[in-house]
C-alpha cells in the first residue's frame, strides 16, 4: 500500500511540475486563450490530487487501525511459558520498554532487564587496566573482559546467588541489572537491544559480541532488536557476528512487535523492512 501512494504522489507532481513548466515556456510563444486553458488544467488536476490524497491518507489511516486492534488478539499468548532476559546494550531505552511491553503482552515472563554501562564498551586497551585497579582493592572483581563476559552471564542467567557482584559492577558502570523473578528463573531466551545514536559505536564489538558469542556455546537461544528510526543500525554489525540468531530491526513499530514474537519459533533470519532485512515477518507456524 504505502509504495503505491508514493508512487501515485511522485507521477502526479511530475505531472504538474510539466504542466507548469510548460505553461511558463509557453506563454511566451502563445496566444492568452491557449495559456488560459493550460492553467484550468492544472486547476483540474490539482483538485483531483487532492481527492486522491485524501483517499489514499484515509485508507491508509483504516489500515492502521485495523492493525492497531487486530495485533493485541494476534500477539496474545503466543509467549505463553516463555522466560525471557532483556538486555540493552544500544542507545535508545525507549525501545528497550516497547520491547518488555511487546513481550509480557505475549505472556512472555520477563525475568530480569539489564542496561549495559559505558564503562564495559571500552576497548581491551583502556578496560584491563581499568579493571587492573579494582581487582587490586577486590580479588573477587573480574580481571579482563573474557572474567567480565563470564561473570556477567552468570548474573543473566540468575545463576549469581550473591548480589555483591552486580553491586559491584552497578556502581562502577559496567551493569546494571535489575531481576524481576524472586525464584530467580533461568531465562530461555535473552533478548538484546540494540541501536545506535552515534557513529561510529563499537558495542557490538565490545559488548554484544562477546557476550552473544558465550550464549550461544551456553546453548541460549538470542535474538536481537532495533527501533526503525535508529539513527546507527546496528543489524550489519550483528549479522558480522554469523550467530544463530535472528534480528528484529523495527521493534518499536506494530509489525516489528509481530515479527519479534514470531521469531521466537522461527528460523534465525533477518526480519524487519530496513535495507538489511531478508523477510518482512517470520513463517507462521
């Protein structure tokens, strides 16, 4: 629907912009009675723009609607039993909100939500060091990235008993975590907010990669997301990866919820309307 319109709003002022254009030309070569009837014309034509827009807007807007009532019915319950840890790792936390709400919708149980600190996407340069230092007042602190990736999973997977550690890695900004099961539950899948604010951005480097990566050899099922109109998409950068997992790259829109509850039960592809997608929605099962 929506390609159409623009294609019926591009031929229409290509149209006039002729029209015009000629009458301008024309005018100087032709008679008054001859430049009177281009401009009734384009009068002509313009009123019926107008109508057309005003169909295809309406049409539009009753398309909207419909999705609007039907997603709920259509989300719900698909999620059923499903334990499921959110991670954001990018820059839009509004996203990471829209995805909880899409996802306890489903009836999915939302285990725990981390947020990513700025202090744990930094290279291996500027962060061994880093941590050199807080290992030196806490031996139990991790000492370089690959202790970070591994004590850091354990704390998604509610495996962490003690919260001395997340305190710890809360309070120097490398995570917050905030857990949302008092059985501390074992989340089955974890989902990754992405998206980027600002160019270049290494998280998917420093941060979603590894901890992605230590996942999957865990046996986690992962999918990752995106808002549609994030400024940097992150979805190239996570496909670099060649990780069993699925992308979602408008997860902040009434289709994206669809396509990310339908992920969980499909094939990893890349799903979403960006350049980067391969399919619009995963294959109902």
């Amino acid at each position: 629907m929506v390609p159409g319109f623009k294609y019926h709003v591009a031929t229409i002022a290509a149209i006039f912009f002729a029209l015009t254009a000629g009458l301008v030309v024309g005018s100087l070569y032709v008679s008054p009675q001859l430049a009177d009837g281009q401009r009734r014309a384009i009068n002509s034509l313009r009123d019926t723009f107008k109508q057309e827009i005003a169909l295809q807007k309406e049409e539009i807007n009753r398309g909207n609607r419909f999705v609007q009532r039907v997603t709920p019915e259509f989300l719900k319950n698909r999620l059923q039993g499903e334990t499921v840890a959110l991670v954001q790792t990018g820059d839009y936390p509004e996203t990471l909100s829209q995805v909880r709400d899409t996802l306890v919708a489903a009836g999915a149980e939302i285990v725990s939500v981390s947020r990513i600190g700025k202090n744990f996407n930094r290279t291996n340069a500027v962060m061994t060091p880093a941590l050199a230092s807080l290992v030196a007042a806490d031996p139990k602190f991790p000492v370089d990235r690959a202790a970070l990736v591994k004590s850091t999973i354990t704390i998604l997977m509610n495996e962490e008993k003690s919260p001395e550690l997340r305190d710890k890695l809360k309070s120097t900004d490398y995570l917050t975590f905030e857990p949302l099961s008092l059985t501390l539950t074992t989340p089955k899948t974890v989902v990754f907010i992405g998206g980027s604010r600002y160019e270049p951005s290494d998280h998917i480097e420093n941060v979603d990669g590894p901890l992605l990566r230590a996942l999957v050899e865990k046996g986690v099922a992962c999918l990752v997301c995106e808002g549609q109109e994030v400024a940097v998409s992150d979805i190239l950068a996570y496909r670099a990866l060649r990780l069993p997992l699925s992308t979602i790259d408008n997860a902040d829109t009434l289709m994206g919820q669809c396509a990310l509850v339908m992920a969980f039960a499909a094939e990893p592809d890349d799903y979403g309307v960006k350049l980067t997608a391969r399919q619009i929605l995963p294959a109902v099962r």
